[in-house]
C-alpha cells in the first residue's frame, strides 16, 4: 500500500500479499457474530455487533479509511481500533452496526485475486462491497428502510456519500476526518507537505522536490484524462502509491467530488461531521467546502482540538508521522460528539 498515512489509495501494489487480521485490544460493548457477505465473487468478512438491547429499526454500518484496512480499523503494525471504538459507542445507545474486512485485509484477504491482478480493482468496487454490507445489515437486524447510519472515516466518507448518491437510503451519515475535495488534489496536498518538510529537513535537495512535484502535476493530468500513470513516473511518486497498481482505483476515486455529493443529500439527512487542528491528514480547512456544501442538512459540526486522524487523544502533544503507532485512548472530544449523535438514533 502507498505510504503516505491513511489516506493513500486503498488498493495494495502488485507485489503485496493479503494482510493479516490484526485483531482488537478492547473488549466489545454487546456481541461480535462472524458473518460473512458476497459482493461481484468476493467473499468478505466482518463483526456483526449486536447490543444486549438493540433499538428497532435501527442500524450503522461503519466504513474505514484507506490502505488494508480491517474491521476494526487497524492495519499491520498500527492498531488504532477506530471501527471498534464506533461500535462501542453506538453499542451503548442500542444500535447495532456491521463492520468487515476490506479487500487486502483481515480474513477477507485478497480472495481469489491474484496479487498481479490487483490493478483491476477500482473504487467502485469499494463502494460495491459496502452497498452489499448494507444489504446483509438490514437483512440481518430488519432496520428500515429510512434506519440505516452510515459512519465513514477517512476515505470511508467518500465511499459514505457514493453510497448515498447510488440511493441507499439512510437515516444519518457520518463524515468522520473525511477526504474533503477531490481525491488526487488531496494526495498532491499530502505529497507536497512531505516534499517541503523533506526540504526544510535537509533530506531532499530543493531541486529533486521541484522535479517531483513537476511530476505529481503530469501525474495527476494522466490519471484524469486516460486513467494511467505515467511508465516513467518518479520513483518516489510511485513508492507513494501512484503508481499503475493504484491506477484504476484512483481515477475512480478522484472522479468523485465529496462536496457535490454532499450537495446532493436530502435536506432531511442527519450529518455528523468533524475536523481537528490536531489531524496531520485533513485540515479544518480543506474540510470547510465541505461543510459549507452541507449547510442545507441536519448537520452537527465538530472541530476538535487535541483530535489525531485517527480519532485517538493527543491532549497537549504536539502531533506528528509516529502518533498512529501509540497507544493511545479515544479522543474524548470525539467520544462525546459520537455519543450525542447516536443518541439522537438510539434510545
């Protein structure tokens, strides 16, 4: 997977094996029940969370950010729990919620796709897996057809709002330090923070990030225009992730504008949305068209102050690259935003 943090292209280079299901460390809020769903030939696996007294008509479906990300929210060597944690809190207002390994991680795996075969995944399929998940949720707990949540985080906020464009119905959405605008003009916002701090660092001579940069610009335009990387892309851009591999997710991805789909929702929508200063990832900012775009909605804004990008508690710190390997507890500023959100859901 790229490595830029989180927020890298969700496919895994051709070279990449399934990961392993990196597990939990907390213990659940209600019951966890294996359940398993098909989307296109693919078998996906994920936690069905059921509260010890469920809400009828009610459900969430929790969607993660990037990379082989788990059910839980946590990749090989980095366990932040960030899916657990939402199933806790909505656990504890009664709603069940439905979580799954993506392509590439956990018990999901890569399937029955070859490693060199990866490039044919694209962004639809993400957003194909998670209209499926939402299938087996309704099925499974018979929330209406108006009582269906959907909480993304990251690029789950994305594949959120494409599933509400595709007209899955539901009662609220939760944007949760979403990708912001449109998917490349985030990457190329991330690389050339990295490029001038590799500067500024004396890693990187001032003329080679000129290059790269040049190179990110031609990038970018391929991928818009033919949906290809460049053969002779920069090295550096194609350890990054943009590479051939990725190719066909990102042009997918980045063909989808967060703000114009936000623009789209029903007036009636319940919106959870949220930023903070403390986010190396998606600034206040970056995230602020976007809320402008959800003006029209029942929204419930939130910009954190001590929040990581991965919703875990940095209190006076000052963040940097290595917070998403502490152990760290839940942002409490997040915990009682979610809280007071699901309530309005729950009982």
């Amino acid at each position: 997977m790229p490595v830029l943090t989180l927020l890298g292209a969700s496919t895994l280079p051709a070279t990449a094996t399934a990961a392993p299901d990196t597990g939990s460390l907390i213990a659940p809020i209600g019951t966890d029940t294996e359940v398993t769903f098909e989307s296109e030939g693919l078998t996906l696996f994920g936690s069905l969370r059921t509260p010890e007294h469920p809400v009828a008509g009610t459900a969430a479906l929790l969607l993660p950010g990037s990379g082989p990300t788990d059910r839980n929210g946590n990749q090989p060597g980095i366990t932040a729990d960030t899916l657990a944690r939402f199933a806790d809190i909505l656990a504890e207002h009664g709603i069940p919620s439905l979580r799954f390994d993506k392509l590439g991680s956990g018990a999901t795996g890569l399937g029955d796709l070859a490693p060199e075969d990866i490039g044919d995944y694209g962004f639809t399929d993400q957003v194909d897996h998670a209209a499926a998940a939402a299938s087996l949720l309704r099925d499974r707990t018979g929330a209406d057809a108006d009582g269906l949540l959907v909480l993304g985080h990251s690029e789950g906020a994305l594949t959120a709002l494409a599933l509400a464009d595709r007209g899955v119905t539901s009662a609220g959405i939760g944007l949760l330090q979403p990708l912001p605008m449109r998917y490349l003009d985030l990457l190329d916002a991330q690389i050339s923070t990295q490029l001038d701090g590799a500067v500024a660092g004396g890693q990187l001579p001032a003329g080679e990030a000129d290059a790269v940069r040049a190179d990110l610009d031609r990038t970018v335009e391929s991928l818009r225009v033919t949906g290809t990387v460049p053969a002779d892309v920069h090295p550096m851009l194609a350890q990054l992730g943009l590479n051939e591999a990725n190719a066909k997710f990102l042009s997918e991805a980045d063909s989808l504008d967060p703000s114009i789909l936000a623009a789209g929702l029903d007036e009636s929508a319940s919106v959870l949305l949220t930023c903070s200063d403390k986010d190396l990832n998606v600034s206040c900012v970056q995230v602020e068209p976007l809320r402008n775009a959800l003006a029209h909605t029942e929204l419930e804004f939130h910009r954190f102050a001590t929040a990581s990008h991965q919703l875990k508690e940095l209190g006076p710190v000052p963040p940097t690259s290595l917070d998403i390997f502490a152990p760290l507890p839940m942002s409490a500023e997040f915990s009682t935003a979610l809280n007071e959100w699901a309530a309005l859901h729950g009982r």
